[in-house]
C-alpha cells in the first residue's frame, strides 16, 4: 500500500478486505516500513539499539560498524584461496503484542534482545530456556516445547513452575481454548455473551457469530459494552467478505483444451485412415498376360 507522498506500508496477506478501511490505511501508513527510532546505547556492547518496523512487525535491533574493507583477508584451507571474514549478525527480536514502535524503551529492548531467557536446568541438568517465537512464548528442553499462556511469562516463569508444565503430558493437536480476556454482558441484537479475546492479529470481540477487532484507540482495559456492540453492529452492516474463485473457471478450460485436443487427435487419425484406403483403391493392377497356345503358332 502506498500514498501520495510515496510512503509505503504492509498489508497483512489475512486482512479480511472488508477491514481495511480509510482508518485502517491511516493507521498502517503511520507506522511506515522502514522507520526507525533511536532507543539508546547498550551499556555492554556501546552498540546503539533502535526500534525499526518491518515486514513482519515491528522489532528491536543492534547497529553495527561496518567492517574495514582494507582488512586483510584470511586465508582458509591449504593455501587454496583466500576467504572474506564472515560478518556478524545483529541481535534482533520482535516486540511483544503489548508493546508499541512509538513506546518501546531501551529497557525493554534490552530485555527483548537478552533472549531465550535460562530458566534453569531439570533433575537431570537439561536446560529449560523460554523464548519468544512465531507462534508465541513457549519453553524449551532438549526438543520438547512447551507453550506459555503470555508473554509476561517469559521473564517471570519460576524453574519450579516450569518443571510443573513438564510434568503434565504434552497435549497433541489444538491446544485447548484460551479463556476470554473480558466479558461485556449481552449483545442486544444477536442476545448472545459478547467477550474479549485474543486473535492472531491483536484483541477482538465477538459474540460467538460475528468477530469484530478492536481499533488502535481501543484497549482491552478500557473498552465498554457500549463500544463492542458498536464495533459488531459495524462489521455485521458490512457483511460477509465476498473473494472470488477462479478455480472452477480454469479447471473448464483445462477440460475444454483437453477435450479440443482429442477431437483433433480423432480427426487426424480418421484422415489418415482415408488416406491409406483410397491410395489402396488407386494402385494399378498387375498385368497376368497368358503364352500364346501352340495350335494358335502353327496356324
């Protein structure tokens, strides 16, 4: 998505069309790619730390110098050529849901780069680490994962709490149901609970049919029943998101082009089949002359 003035920004692949509105566009286009903000130095590493938005969100990282280009190579195997110093790659970490671009602190980074976090190590001294990955917080031992029910959980997760989740067997499949974040009473229209959950894409409220997220303004400490059936009625007003479907389409045509090509096929053969039948017709037939009788000589 782009503006006038050039400024580019991601559109989430799974945003239903029918969410992005003008608002929507606003929002996204304020957090352009690209942008970035100082937080800071690491009082470790001297190493300046900035907050950046990118393809996949927004996200803390490192800057490093960049290495002298006059430095000497090294050599690497038995004099079999010469090899660039590898480069280093900075510390890098997705911010957490809680967190924003424009609020994000260099405290905050800092912790967020520090991880996976060592919880500690079990009986058997395997390490359990917990960390943050794409598909949220979990723990680690060995191979065996382990998910967490937040964020905050990372950082204050207890080695005996984690031994505890060790401890209950590991569930298979869909992982049960997250409880809701906050409950608003009925909903006037379809007389069903209206809740506050939390989605892939950030907070929403539903009433069990329709799903409706929450806008940059809203929080799920602060919104009341009075907002969530006014952003239900809103996405009930705009309907089902309607996608087009070219499978059927192509899948004719594909039958149709098959179909073609066999009736040329026929053809052909049935073509040459005359062919052959009339070239068979048209051949002369070989002379079967008879030798004169005697009597027919002496005469």
């Amino acid at each position: 998505m782009e503006d006038a003035e050039g400024t580019r920004a991601n559109v989430d692949d799974e945003l239903p069309p029918d969410e992005l509105t003008v608002a929507k566009a606003r929002e996204l286009l304020a957090s352009p790619n690209g942008e970035e903000r100082e937080l800071g130095l690491d009082p470790h590493t001297h190493t300046m730390i900035v907050a950046r938005n990118g393809r996949f969100g927004p996200y803390v990282t490192e800057v490093l110098e960049e290495p002298a280009t006059d430095a000497p190579a090294t050599v690497s195997g038995k004099g079999k050529g010469r090899s660039k110093a590898k480069k280093v790659k900075p510390r890098t970490a997705s911010l957490f849901r809680s967190m924003d671009l424009s609020t994000v602190t260099l405290e905050d980074a800092l912790k967020l780069l520090s991880l996976p976090r060592v919880v500690g190590a079990d009986a058997e001294g395997t390490e359990i680490t917990a960390q943050n990955g794409r598909y949220g917080p979990y723990l680690k031992k060995g191979t065996d994962s382990r998910s967490l029910t937040s964020e905050d959980q990372i950082f204050s997760i207890t080695l005996e709490q984690a031994e505890q989740i060790y401890s209950q067997p590991k569930q298979r499949g869909r992982a049960a149901a997250k409880p809701p974040l906050k409950e608003l009473g009925e909903d006037p229209t379809s007389g069903k609970p209206i809740v506050v959950k939390d989605g892939r894409f950030g907070p929403y409220v539903t009433d069990g049919e329709t799903n409706a997220t929450l806008r940059k303004d809203d929080s799920v400490e602060e919104i009341t029943a009075e907002r969530a059936q006014e952003l239900l009625a809103e996405k009930r007003a705009k309907g089902p998101s309607t996608r087009r479907r070219t499978t059927r389409k192509t899948t004719r045509k594909t039958t149709a082009k098959r179909s073609t090509t066999r009736k040329t096929a026929a053809k052909s053969t049935a073509t040459s089949s005359t062919a052959t039948s009339s070239a068979k017709k048209a051949a002369p037939k070989k002379a079967t002359g008879k030798p004169a009788s005697a009597s027919g000589a002496s005469a």
